[in-house]
C-alpha cells in the first residue's frame, strides 16, 4: 500500500528545474534588501548634507 502511494507521488512531483525558481526568487528578494538599505544610506547622507547647507 505504501510502495503504491509512494509511486504515485514520485510519479506527480514536478521534474526540471523547479528548485532552480525557488532558488531565483530567494537571491532577488535578497538582492532587493540590499538594494532598499542601500538607498536608505544614501538618502540619509544626503538629508544630511542639504540640511548642513546654510542660505544666509
């Protein structure tokens, strides 16, 4: 009875590269982290810099 579940599990599991879209879509959201911290870093020098500028 277990051999024949296993069968068919084995049988619909998907083939190909279904690790690999799993594996894309960790390494963008990692890569869009990075990205939003950077732009969070660079703005705040940024503020930081116009808010030092005197018009007077």
């Amino acid at each position: 009875m277990l051999d024949r579940l296993a069968a068919f599990l084995a049988a619909r599991r998907p083939r190909g590269d279904g690790g690999y879209s799993t594996e894309a879509v960790i390494v963008i959201a990692l890569l869009a982290i990075l990205a939003i911290g950077a732009l969070s870093v660079i703005s705040e020098a940024v503020m930081d810099k116009a808010e030092s500028i005197t018009l007077e």
